[in-house]
C-alpha cells in the first residue's frame, strides 16, 4: 500500500520543499501554484515514482489532472500499484 506520507515526502524531495512538505495535503495544488513544480519537476517526478514503486508510466497516462493536487498524484501512485504496472 502507498501511504500519502510517503508521496509528500517524495514530492517535497524533489521540489527540495524543506520544513514545507509538511503542509502538503491531499488537496494542495501542484501544476501552476507551486513554482518549483514545473516541467522539468514533472519529469524527475515521474522518474522516481517509476523507480521507487516499481511502476512504468505511459505517456498516455500523464494528463495535468495527473498532476493537478498532491492527493491526485497519491491516488495515480497507489493505483498504478495495486494495479500492478
């Protein structure tokens, strides 16, 4: 199971957050109200995921309602691993 303190703290890493991923929730948005989470973000973003959780993600599965709140990116984590792809 994919906890969403695990995908804060993954979040926070790569957007180098500091003290700040702490208020991250659910419903924090991330495309267009973060600065940090630009484009090149989204791809170091997707490139952890894939390696922390062992997942492949497609092209076509990246859409900005993908990356649109925190809680969002929790929900496409955890189902693409109980998914198993």
């Amino acid at each position: 199971m994919v906890e969403f303190d695990e995908v804060r703290r993954l979040i926070g890493e790569i957007l180098q957050l500091g003290e700040r991923a702490q208020q991250l929730t659910p419903d924090t948005p991330l495309l267009g109200s973060i600065p940090e989470f630009d484009s090149m973000a989204v791809v170091t973003l997707i490139n952890a995921v894939e390696e922390r959780f062992d997942i492949m993600v497609a092209d076509d599965e990246i859409s900005a309602e993908t990356f649109e709140t925190v809680g969002a990116v929790h929900a496409f984590i955890r189902d693409k691993v109980m998914a198993g792809t």
